[in-house]
C-alpha cells in the first residue's frame, strides 16, 4: 500500500528470510492493522507527488480489495501492485 499511496516513490520489496550459519538468528515481526473492514475510503496516489511528468501509476484501491486481492492471488512472485497498474 505504501508503494501505490506513494506512487512508486518508495518502492515494496517481498519479504526475504535469510538465516545465518553462525550465531543466533533474531526475528522480529511488527504488524500494523487496517481493522479490515469494508470501507468506502479509497487510497490512491498521493495527490503532491503528482505532476504531468509524474501521473498517477495506480487506480485507488480501498484495502479490503487490496487484501482481498493479494491472499487470493497466493505467493507466485509477482507483486499484487501490478493488478492495480494503470
């Protein structure tokens, strides 16, 4: 969400586990909730950082669909941005 919201300007990138062979290995996990109820708020990029040479690269999204979207898609590879691409 923060890729589309930002338009590219900050750019997502897929979790990636690594473990070390040495050491312990930490973890941390944060979580932040969206409560995910349906909600008629749409996010969109963020009108600011838009220009005629920096348009809009998503169509707004509320995040019910957004979520919806990625757990039904499953974990192929491919980011879920991509579905939401103008």
């Amino acid at each position: 969400m923060f890729q589309l919201v930002s338009n590219d300007k900050f750019k997502s990138i897929e979790h990636r586990v690594v473990a070390n062979r040495g050491g312990p290995r930490v973890s941390v996990a944060c979580f932040f909730s969206t409560s995910f109820q349906d909600t008629p708020k749409m996010y969109a990029p963020i009108q600011e950082l838009l220009s005629q040479d920096n348009p809009p690269r998503y169509r707004g999204v509320s995040v019910q669909e957004y979520v919806t979207y990625g757990a039904n898609k499953g974990l192929d590879g491919v980011s879920p941005l991509l579905h939401f691409r103008l």
